[in-house]
C-alpha cells in the first residue's frame, strides 16, 4: 500500500494535483511508520519526503518545507545505498531555492557534487552543475549560470536523464532574459510549454506562464501581452491550489498595474495572495511581496 500511494502520490505531483499528492504522500508515510524498516535497494520513502517537501512549498509553506527537506535528507543519510542520498541530495535544493536561502542550496549542491562523483552517479553530478549554474543567475552572473545549465541540460540529455528538463529551461530562460537574449527566452519557455501540455508536468507550468509573461515585458512594444500570460498563471495556480506559483505572478502583475498608474487594482490584486501565507515571511518571494505591498499602500494613501 505504501509503495502505491507512493507512486501515485508522486504522478499527481508532477501533474499539479497537489492536494491529492499530499494527501497520498502522507498515507504512504504512515503505511510506513507501522511498517517494519526493511526494503530492497533504494528507499523509497526519499521520494516520499520529497515530494511532500516540494508540495508542502507550492501549497504556501515554506517553513514547513524546509523543515521536511533537511529531514528527507537525514533520512537519506542512513540508507546503505547511495543513490538514496543522491536523489535526495538532487532535488531538496529546490526548497531552498525558492526560498531564497541560497546559502543551503549552494552547501547541499556542493554535496551532490561530491556525493555523485565518488560513487560515479553521472546524472546526479550533472545536476549539481545545474543547481551551480542557477545560483550564479540568482548572484548575479547571469552569462555564467547560463553557460552552466547549458552544460547541464546537454549532459542530462546524453544521460537520457531528462526529468528536470522542464524546470531547468524555465530557469534557463530567466538567464537568457537577463543578458537581454529575449528571443531565444521566448522560444525556449514556447517549447517547454508546449512539451510539458504533451508530457502532463504540470508541476512548473505557472511558472513558465509567468516567465513568458516577464519575457513580454523585455519587449517594450508588446508589453500589454504580458498581463495575459500572467493572468493565464494566476488562473491555472488557483486550479492547482498552488498559491507560491500565485504569489510570484501576482508580483509581477501587480507591478505592471502600478506601472499604469493604479495602485488601487495592484493592491487589490496582491494584498490577498499575500495574505494566505501564515509563515515563511522572510523568504524571498514573501518579503518582495511585503515590500511591493507597503509601497502600493503608500501610493493609494499619497
């Protein structure tokens, strides 16, 4: 049973079903919690954690997430297999990303680093580089973390190990948007769109809506386009019960509003995405929220 609701657990995560992911993931972690601590080869409760840390994140706890991430990881530690440790090291980063705590994510991909290059886990290292190569974006190198996830992607794809293709490329985009190479943005955040409809990973596509909504925006003369895009994630993060999704595009949104000269609709439109968050209120998009938040209000009391 608890391999089951493990499995389907984790197919409805990556489809954006986070509700019932949570709801599976958390039944398998409880078949396990009565279960005696025994299994063949890879644990598999790693990508259980996993998933609950990731989905525990988009459903508006960061705090919570982190926590299971570090947890997830601990537990990964005592298996006798490695790759347990790898595959957990490889994706709870993604927590800390998001979070914007960039300090864990870098002392974990450094680990995944090391950790899949001395037991010959050639995907793995791989995207650890790609983690390198988004930490570079986030700092600032925008050439470089392009350069790096390039490197990534191509060697993930000789590897046949293509799972994180979608969320990669959407980051990918945000470097290439950022050294004004909005064409190539453009077509690269088209086609992942367009092969996550195929794929069913929905997991990150408000996202890519988003950063097809920024990349608008890079062109002055088709700027008005961008409130679709945004309005298209806004909508489809709502389906999915994913109000961090929602969060970012409301930023972006709320920007462009008060960029109009209405402060009032930015507002309206921010204040109670904002206000769904009980914790967390330090993390990146949390704080960036607040701060564009007490400017609006300053601007509709002025």
């Amino acid at each position: 049973m608890a391999l089951a609701q493990s499995a389907v657990g984790r197919a409805l995560h990556f489809i954006g079903e986070h509700g019932s992911a949570r709801s599976e993931l958390e039944a398998a972690l409880q078949h396990w919690s009565h279960a005696q601590r025994a299994y063949l080869g890879f644990d598999d409760r790693i990508l259980v954690g996993l998933g609950l840390a990731r989905g525990l994140w988009v459903q508006g706890h960061p705090t919570k997430a982190a926590v299971r991430a570090r947890e997830t990881i601990k537990d990964a530690e005592s298996s006798t297999n490695p790759a347990s440790l790898a595959v957990a090291l490889a994706w709870a980063p993604d927590v800390f990303v998001w979070n914007g705590d960039l300090a864990s994510a870098e002392a974990h991909a450094d680990r995944l680093v090391a950790h899949a290059r001395s037991h010959s886990l050639g995907p793995y290292l791989h995207v650890g580089y790609g983690y390198k190569g988004i930490l570079a974006i986030r700092r600032g190198d925008a050439r470089g973390g392009v350069d790096t996830l390039r490197g990534c992607l191509k060697h993930c794809h000789a590897m046949h190990y293509e799972v994180r293709n979608t969320e990669f490329n959407i980051l990918l985009a945000q470097g290439l948007l950022a050294i004004e190479q909005v064409g190539e943005a453009i077509r690269l955040v088209d086609d992942t769109i367009s092969r996550a409809e195929e794929n069913g990973d929905l997991f990150f596509m408000p996202e890519a809506l988003r950063v097809r909504g920024c990349a608008v925006l890079a062109m002055p003369t088709r700027v008005d386009d961008a409130e679709r895009w945004f309005k298209q994630s806004l909508e489809l993060s709502r389906r999915q019960g994913a109000p961090a999704w929602e969060l970012r595009t409301a930023i972006d949104l709320a920007a462009l509003l008060a960029g109009r000269g209405q402060p009032d609709d930015a507002c309206g439109l921010l204040r109670p995405v904002f206000e769904q968050f009980t914790e967390g209120l330090e993390t990146a998009d949390l704080a960036a929220a607040g701060r564009l938040l007490a400017s609006l209000v300053g601007r509709t009391n002025s």
